[in-house]
C-alpha cells in the first residue's frame, strides 16, 4: 500500500535537503505491538464473545478490520503519492517535504494490518482458507478467484515498496515504473475487499469514499499533465512567434 500503492502511486524521489523521516527499530516495534494487541483483542483472549456465534467469528472479525484498516490506509497513501508527483506540487504546493514521510510510513502500517488480515484468515477454520489458498492464488476454498485477487493485491504491495526502498539496486528508472503500480494495488485490494467480503453491502460507503478518493486524485493529476502537453497548436504558434 509505497500501496501500495501504494497502493503504490508514482511519486518524487525524497525532497532534497534532509532526509525523509524513517521508522527506528523502536518505532517499528511499537507499530507491531499496537498489530499484536489489536490482534489478541480481536481473538476474544481479552474481551469475551457475548455469545457462541459471536465467539465463532470473532477472528473472522478481527480480519475484516484489520483487512479494511490497510484499505484505507492504503488508499491514503496513493492519494499522498498523486499530490506528490502532481506537477502543482513541484512549482506552487511544494508540499514534498511534508508528505513524503506520511507517504513513505503509511506503507508500513498499510503492511501491518494486511498480514494480521493475512494471519488471521489463515488460523480462522471458519474463514476454510488456510496457508496455501492465502499465500497461492486460486488455491482457497472460499470465494477462490476474490481471495486469489487478494493475494495478487499483497504481492504488487510488497514489490512496489521493497523497489522504492532499494531503489539502488535496479537499472535507471525502473523503480518509479514499478512504483507506477501502486494504483493496480489499491484496485486489486478494492476488488478483494468488495467481492470477498460478506458485509460488502452494508459498507459500499466505505469502497466508494476509498475508490473515489483516489480517483478524483488521479484525474486532476491526469488532466493537468495532459493539459500541459505541447499540441501542434501551441508548436505552431510558438514558431511563429520566434520567427
């Protein structure tokens, strides 16, 4: 969810000047026991079930909000990326120096809860997905061709951030094309989330506000670049005047 997406979107290379602001091992420790804690609550090993259906599901739960946690969190973070790379942004907002480290920290997060929703499907024999089908697209029992979409959807969030972070190690350039797929990150993840999920219909306002987020981001982005290109017109008349 660098989302991915970064989801995951194209974004600057880290503002000139200082450096952008990373996690210390301290501070991804404490974003793996928030993980944890949020995981045992959701698990009934702190709060117990009301009753035996709610006991039953409770993982099941757990995974539905931890997996829409990193949906949003993940839809942030491309939404961050566009403002980043929008020609706006280099010449008037300059907004680089604020956004890259919310850009650059929300794809940890965004990883965080995606593996306690990983996780959790995996130990939850009311989910009847379990290693394989989690990890192998088109392997799970349940909803196969949604989970497998879900499965895609983690392995593009991990290739666009792990390239972004280790930039040095590909040929020019290639970082920022692979990071381009941040957007198929968050629409593989939209997906997953809408035709795997069993409360899809009491919560489209949540797809919808993510989708279109983004969306509108990536639009404005796209009609600026597109507006600024040089059309025959605007060649002709620039020849003219230099003649």
């Amino acid at each position: 969810m660098h989302v991915a997406a970064s989801a995951q979107a194209p974004v600057t290379r880290a503002p000139a000047g200082r450096g952008p602001v990373r996690l210390s091992v301290p501070g991804l420790v404490a974003v793996g026991a928030a993980a944890g804690i949020l995981a045992v609550f959701a698990t009934d090993q702190v709060l117990p079930a009301t009753s035996a259906h709610q006991a039953e599901l409770r993982i099941w739960l757990g995974a539905r909000a931890a997996g829409f946690t990193a949906l949003v969190l993940l839809a942030a973070q491309v939404a961050f990326g566009l403002v980043l790379s929008h020609p706006t942004n280099k010449s008037t907002w300059r907004l680089s120096k604020r956004l890259f480290p919310w850009h650059e920290h929300a794809w940890i997060f965004t990883l965080a809860f995606t593996a306690i929703h990983v996780v959790s499907i995996i130990v939850d024999e009311y989910a009847n997905v379990g290693l394989l089908g989690a990890l192998v697209p088109g392997l799970s029992a349940y909803r196969t061709v949604p989970v497998a979409v879900g499965t895609l959807a983690l392995y593009a969030l991990l290739i666009t951030g792990l390239t972004a972070r280790f930039t040095r190690l590909l040929p020019s350039g290639w970082w920022l094309r692979l990071h381009r797929l941040g957007l198929a990150v968050l629409a593989l993840a939209w997906m997953h989330g809408v035709l795997a999920g069993t409360d899809t219909s009491g919560l489209g306002w949540l797809y919808g506000a993510t989708f279109a987020l983004v969306a509108l981001a990536a639009a404005y982005r796209y009609w600026i670049v597109r507006s600024a290109r040089p059309t025959f017109a605007t060649v002709l008349e620039a020849q003219e005047r230099q003649a």
